[in-house]
DNA sequence: CAGGTAACGCACTATTTAGTTACTTTCGAT
DNA sequence: ATCGAAAGTAACTAAATAGTGCGTTACCTG
C-alpha cells in the first residue's frame, strides 16, 4: 500500500492548479470579473495559497498572461517554417495560428482583458519582448526569401502582415457572438470554421503574392 | 432675469447625461468593471435616477449598446455608397471604418465588453438585426456592380468581406497596447496610423480584385 | 393657484470581495 | 526519531458595491 500513497503536500502541483484555475477564470471573466475565492475552489486549493505564491491578484493575472504568450510563441517556433518553401510557410503559419486561437479560447480572452488594462500587465516583460522579436525576425524571413525566389512582391512590413494574419481569425473568434446574431448565421458550425480559414488564407496569399 | 433661468429638471437631459458618462464608464472598465456610484457621479446625476430611468446595471448597459451600434450603422447608411464606382465605394467604406474606430474608441470596447458575455444583452435586439442586414446588402451591392464591370472577381461572400474589412482595424487598436509593447513601436503615431489604413487599403483590394 | 405627478436626493442594507491573522500538519534532512 | 521549515487551513476584516425605502422639491395642468 505504501506506493500508492499519493503526495499531500506538493508546491509545484499546487501552482500547478493554481495557474490552470486561474487562466480559465480570468479568460471566462477577464481581470475585473474573476473572483479569487472562485480561482481557489477551482484550484482545489486555499486560497491564501494564491497569496502565499502568487502575493497578489494581478500578480496572479501577469504570471498567467505570460505563460499565456510564450506557449503561443514556443508553438509557433516548433512548426520550423524556416525549411519550407515560402508561400507553405506562410499559409501554414496562418493556418497554425487560427487553429491555435481555435483549440485555446482562453488566450484572446486574455489579450482582450490585458488590452482593457492597457497593457500593463506585461509592461516590464524583456521575455515576452525577446519571444516577439524572434517571431517577427521568422516571418521577416519567410518574406525575404519568397521575394529571392520571385513568388512574393518586395516590400512587405512583416509586422503589418503579422497584425493581418492574427487579426482575421482573432476577430472573427472574438466577436463571434455578435457576429452569429448579427448576421444570422452560426459562425462555430464547422463548415463555417472551414470558410473562414480558406478565405484567410486566401487573403493572405493575394496580399504577399507577385502578380 | 426671467430668460436666463435654467431647467432645473429635465428628464431627458438627465437621461441623456446618464447614457453619456455610462458609455465612457462602461467602454473604460467594461460592464463588470464599470461602478455605478462613479457613472452616477460623472453624470452630476443621483444614482437612483440610473435605477429609475433605467432599471438595473445590466439594461443600462444593453441601452448604451444598442445606441452605438445604431450609431455607426447610421453613419455607415450616410456615406452613400450605392452612387459611387464599386473600387471607390470599397476604398471608402474601409477608409470610414478605420477612421470610425479611431474617432469612436468607446465603440470597440463595448463591443468587446458585450462579447465576454456572450452577446447575451443584444440578444433580443431586431432592430440590431435589421440594420446589420441592411448593411450587409450594401455590400453586396458593391461587389456584384464590381463583378457586372469586371473589376471585381466573382464569388467573394459579403459577409467574410464585412468581417475582414472590420477585423483588420479592429484587431490593430484594440491590441495597440500590447501590440505597442511587443513589437517596441508606437501603434499610435500618426505615421504608424498612416501606414495601417494604405496597408489595409492594399489588402482588401487586392482580396477583391479581378487580376 | 392648487395639487398631483414626475424628478430628484439622502442615507441605508445586504452581500460580496481582496487580502490577512494566527494557527495546524506534513515532510525531508540530519 | 526529531525538529525546523514549508505547506496548508479556517475564520476573520475592512472596504466596496448594486440596489432601495422613503421623503422632498420643482413643474405642469386644469
């Protein structure tokens, strides 16, 4: 019996949960409408645990947010566009990144409630400015060598293409609430989710192409 | 003397002074932020006219939403798209869009607000319902008189068009402040603002255009 | 000009909430 | 085995906060 005993006491496992409860209750409610007490019950933990690691309720949310960014940024850094083709590159990347929006809700939410707060969560994360840098250097890249290769049309700001290709599948999810009322229509059917994504991409290639 | 007395009641001023400093109050902090005591004050109105008036925090807020979306439907319906040639009707409705946003900033941030909730205080709103449809027909309008003189290519769905149009401004200011931050340029200096509207411009056209 | 009604104000309540105080229990290093 | 530090708990506080009960005041109508 004395190998199933299970660990009472277990710091990280704690944060651990801790973190978990808290990135869904600050994404389902944003900073102002998440509840602490809520976050520790969902945490199966005290809540003068959060206190104890975390010292505050914004230090929680900052801790989130940023763990939050670098899992997109690490996600994005694993599909290796550097070795394909340019124009693959490109539509796999926006691809990737309306699947990941897709397959993890709770990271727009926290954009927009970090956006409501002006931004002041992340203020003094070097990291999180490190991670963008890189990310904006690969898509530079895959511009550059596109254009080399002839297929691309020169002069393209990768941070404007960047903002574009986050901003058509981002809105699109964020606002689908509205925008199912709105215009009458169920914009999670999945036949509407696969339209999206082709018009996308179609948006994307015609705007890098060389005609 | 007689002509310089002020209304000292006026339901309709003080209405209309409530809905004001609540649309401030509620695009800053968002329905869940937003305090009552503080949109009661900012209106140098009594709090219990907000519950008079308008019943609870929560109808408030479904007013204030339904004003600006009403508001900028309007706007839109003015622009008088319907006489100009489509690539000039196109350029202008994404050129107002932008503009709109920049100018009615308490605008995204409703929006927003009303869709981390769900959409649940438009709900029931066919007024809301009718106008979007009448703004959609526009479009549509727009893109079958480009296909008819073959400047535009055929098939492009409206409604992916309208979502597109809106994400690519929406999505640049509503993350500015992380936008800012991570890409270490200000998303608000007029040249930055500049550069976003000719690269928008550029990628709806080239969405639409007949090659 | 009387008096009813709508506009307005004050002060209160019941509840919720972030954060804390003071304690007990577990665990691993020695 | 034991003991000190870290992990964990329960019950509290002080401040906010949405919403109200009830009384007062201005304005319009007849």
């Amino acid at each position: 019996m004395a190998q199933t005993r299970v660990r009472v006491r277990d710091a990280d496992a704690t944060k651990a949960r801790i973190l978990e409860a808290a990135k869904e209750e600050f994404a389902r409610l944003g900073l102002g409408g998440a509840r602490v007490d809520e976050i520790a019950e969902r945490a199966k933990a005290n809540k003068r645990m959060i206190y104890h690691y975390f010292g505050s309720k914004e230090e929680l949310f900052k801790v989130v947010l940023e763990e939050a960014y670098i899992d997109i940024r690490t996600a994005e850094q694993s599909l290796d566009l550097e070795h394909l083709p340019p124009r693959e590159a490109l539509s796999k990347l926006v691809t990737f990144t309306w699947r990941y929006y897709l397959e993890n809700p709770e990271f727009i939410r926290l954009v927009n409630s970090e956006n409501l707060h002006k931004a002041r969560h992340i203020k003094d994360s070097a990291r999180l400015q490190e991670v963008s840098r890189r990310f904006t250097g690969m898509v530079n890249d895959i511009l550059k060598r596109g254009e080399d290769e002839g297929v691309f049309r020169p002069g393209i700001d990768p941070v404007q293409l960047n903002i574009t290709i986050a901003a058509i599948g981002y809105y699109y999810l964020t606002n689908r609430f509205t925008g199912s009322f709105l215009f009458e229509q169920d914009f999670m059917a999945s036949e509407a989710l696969d339209a999206r994504l082709a018009f996308n991409l179609d948006t994307v290639m015609r705007l890098v192409e060389a005609r």
